[in-house]
C-alpha cells in the first residue's frame, strides 16, 4: 500500500467515524455542540481582541518610556546648563 494512500486511510477513518456519531447525535446534543462551537468561536474573537488591546498597550508604554527619557535628558541638561552658569559666575 502506498504511503499516501495509508496517510489518507489514517486521516479518513476518524472523520468517517465522526461523521457517523454525528448523525446519530440527538437534537439536544446538537444543539449542546452548536451552543460548545459558538462559545469556542466567542473565545478566540476575545483572545484576538484582547492580544489587539496588549499590543496597543505595549505600544503606549513604549512611548511614554521614551518620552520620560527625553524629559529626562531636557531636565539633565537644564541642570547642567544652570551648573555651569553658577561655576561662572
């Protein structure tokens, strides 16, 4: 027997036999799956939505840590420039 042919032999068997369950499933277990599957879909829309809201945090911390340096680096440099002025005088 092939190697393809057994590979799809392997990948069938289980849908085939899913299949059956399915169609012997009772309408209150369907409903169960159907509720089970828009619950899952619910899920993965809130983990994208939630993996969306982390990178704009993330992205918003980056900003507000190199405006913190910057006013860091302006508030260094005043300090400095007003030393020298002193030294000077």
């Amino acid at each position: 027997m092939p190697t393809s042919t057994r590979t799809l032999l392997i990948a069938a068997v289980p849908l085939l036999a899913l299949g059956a369950c399915s169609s012997s499933l009772s309408s209150e277990d369907r409903a169960t799956l159907e509720q089970t599957r828009a619950a899952a879909q619910d899920a993965k829309a809130s983990a994208a939505a939630a993996e969306r809201n982390s990178a704009a945090s993330a992205a918003a911390a980056q900003r507000s840590a190199e405006e913190a340096r910057a006013a860091a680096d302006r508030a260094d440099r005043m300090f400095q420039r007003t030393q020298r002025k002193g030294a000077g005088s």
